[in-house]
C-alpha cells in the first residue's frame, strides 16, 4: 500500500500522468465555465442495484473569454460504500469523450457490438470488445450466452467501482443515436 501511494505522488514528478480529453483541459484551463448538457439527446444506463451512467452531448463555454468546444460526458453515479439497514453511499464521478474520438467509438459499436447483440459466443468461449478513449474505457463481453456492457472511468479515484451490466445491453442502440447527434453538430 505503501509503495502504491509513494509511485502515485511520484508519477507528477516523473512527468506520467493520466491522460485527459480535450473537454477536461478545456475546463481545468478555464477561471469559469457553463456546461451546457443536452437533456433531450442523453443516454442512460440504469443498474439493478441503482448505479448510472449518463451520456450527455455537451457544450463547454469558457465564460471570460466566451470560447466554445463540445464534448460527450459521462456521468457516473455508483455505490462507494453499502450499510446495513440504512442507504448505501453514493459518489458521483464525470469523465469526457472529446469530439476527436466520437467517429471511432461510433465505428466501434456499429462494427462490433450492435452486430453481436443477438449472437452468443458458443459454449465454453468467450469474446471481449474493448474501446478505449482517454478517459473512459468500454467493454463488451460475451460468453456462452450472456452478455455484459461495462463502463470504466480511467481517472476516478475509486479504481475498484465501475459500472456494468447483463440486463440492459438491449440499450446499446440508444448511445449511438447519442454519439451521431454529437456528430452532427462538429
């Protein structure tokens, strides 16, 4: 744990760090900023036991300088701690796809997953898809005759919590009406 701790506050020093999207620079960068989330256009992952994810197509206006960009965020809400006989402890953690990576993601889904939706992967076998973005890394499991969506903030500060799901990868279809209307708009 020691060590852990010690290489993370190293890794500043060193020069490696996390990558960010061009959004998350845009905003750290910025004395103040408006996010203005497209509530209309957004894509929402529930899971069972009540974490979310939600994709909003977004526009970032630096206000002192009045400079724009746009950006898909990701919001995720996830339990960080679970008691008994009371409410469970929620965090809430956001992370952007910057408009550069939208085409390939877009690709992505519409080459690999939505034509795998309906196939399983034969007994005993198992396929991953994987996309990776700057900040966010999606996966697409199947096996035998199950499948798993998964959602991974690469930048959280809960490395272990992540969202994913079985029962509402029939909703996958819904981030790409999401990821083209972003598209659209660049």
């Amino acid at each position: 744990m020691k060590k852990t701790i010690f290489l993370m506050l190293l890794f500043p020093l060193l020069g490696i760090s996390q990558q960010q999207s061009e959004p998350s620079k845009f905003i750290n960068e910025s004395v103040s900023v408006q996010i203005n989330k497209n509530e209309n256009e957004k894509t929402v992952f529930k899971s069972g036991i009540g974490e979310t994810v939600t994709f909003y197509p977004s526009e970032i206006i630096n206000l002192k300088e009045n400079k724009k960009t746009e950006g898909l965020e990701l919001e995720s809400v996830f339990i960080t701690k679970e008691h008994q006989n009371r409410p469970s402890q929620y965090a809430k953690e956001t992370a952007w796809i910057e408009t550069s990576e939208i085409q390939e993601l877009l690709f992505w889904f519409e080459n690999y997953i939505i034509p795998n939706l309906n196939s399983g992967a034969n007994s005993k076998k198992t396929v991953q898809y994987v996309f990776n973005s700057k900040e966010v890394q999606f996966k697409f499991d199947v096996y035998n005759n199950n499948q798993t969506f998964t959602i991974i903030m690469k930048n959280s500060k809960y490395e272990d919590k992540y969202f994913w799901t079985e029962t509402r990868v029939k909703d996958i279809p819904n981030i790409i009406k999401t990821l083209q209307y972003l598209k659209s708009k660049t």
